[in-house]
C-alpha cells in the first residue's frame, strides 16, 4: 500500500506543471530509494546531473554521500533520498519561497509522512532552513538532533561542500556517525 501511494506521488511529479521549474526540465527528480527506510535524507534541488538522469544525487555529491553511508553500514537501497524541490532551478539558483511552497505541500511532506522514517537529514543549509527552521546556521547546528512535529531531524553538512573545501570532511564524518549514533539508540 504505501509502495504504490509513494510511486502515485513519484508518477504526479513527473508531469508536474505547478511552479515555473518545470519549463526547463529534462527531467522531474522525484527522488528513489526504500519505501519502509529509516533514514530520509533531503537535500535542496536536483542538480545538472540529476535533472540529465532523473535521479537524485547521481554527481560527485552523490558518490561521496554513498560512501559515507557504505562507512556506517548502510547501503543507498536502504534509505530514501529526495530533494526540497524536484525539478532543477536554472543556473543552480536557490529556489523561490513559492517553488518551495509548491513541492513541499504537494510532495516532501507527503513522502515524509508515508515512509515515516526514523529520522531525516536535512542534506546542507537550504534544506534545514525549509526543514527544521530557516534561522539556523548548518555550520553551528549540524550534527545536532532536533524533534520536529515527531519525527528527529538531523541536519548534516551537504556532501558538495567537501567537495569545494576538504576541510569540510571531518564535519562529514562527524555528522554520518552522529546518524549512526541515533539509529542504535545511542544519541
């Protein structure tokens, strides 16, 4: 049941006309993975790479992040991994308070709610801003649980932003085993 409530949502954003994004669309990024996951993790929009393939976090971004998971134990099969907005913003802008309204009411919730994960992790600074509160700093707030309406949220430094500083990484790091913490019941 909640497998084809989820591929309803998946089947309505890839014909989504609601916001301007989808007129410079290759394709729609509803996002993929278990429907029955623990882990939800969101980051901002789909980027160049996403949009060509349909698939989130497909880039250099998306490689480390499943390294990051392979270094905790988990398999990207086993998660659920989505973004804020599904269809790429143009030059890789952030997307607009009325692009965010429209895919986070019409679909992020609703996947929220259906997979009921564990805990979800805002990917970056963005994604917690829309996620847990938009007052927030990722650099001060990553790696720190917060309760949300019921559900844990974890925000966590956005893989690209190892990729533009290594010395990003620790922080990484830190916040995959923080993620691990939580999921034994240790955090």
């Amino acid at each position: 049941m909640r497998e084809a409530l989820l591929d309803d949502i998946r089947a309505r954003i890839l014909i989504c006309v609601k916001c301007p994004l989808h007129r410079s669309r290759t394709h729609a990024v509803p996002g993929e993975g278990s429907c029955d996951a623990e882990v939800m993790f969101v980051g901002e929009a789909p980027g160049q790479h996403e949009d060509a393939q349909g698939r989130p976090f497909v880039g250099a971004a998306g490689q480390l992040l499943n390294r990051m998971l392979e270094g905790i134990g988990l398999r990207r099969a086993d998660v659920f991994i989505t973004n804020v907005v599904k269809c790429r913003p143009q030059g890789n802008r952030d997307p607009n308070p009325g692009e965010v309204e429209t895919c986070t009411e019409e679909y992020l919730f609703a996947q929220i709610a259906l997979i009921e994960p564990k805990i979800v992790c805002a990917l970056g600074r963005f994604a917690m801003g829309v996620l847990i509160d938009p007052h927030l700093s990722i650099t001060a707030a990553h790696g720190t649980v917060y309760r949300k309406s019921g559900i844990l949220h974890l925000p966590i430094i956005h893989p690209a932003a190892v990729l533009h500083s290594e010395r990003n990484r620790l922080l990484l790091e830190h916040d995959f085993q923080k993620l691990k913490a939580v999921l034994k019941g240790e955090a």
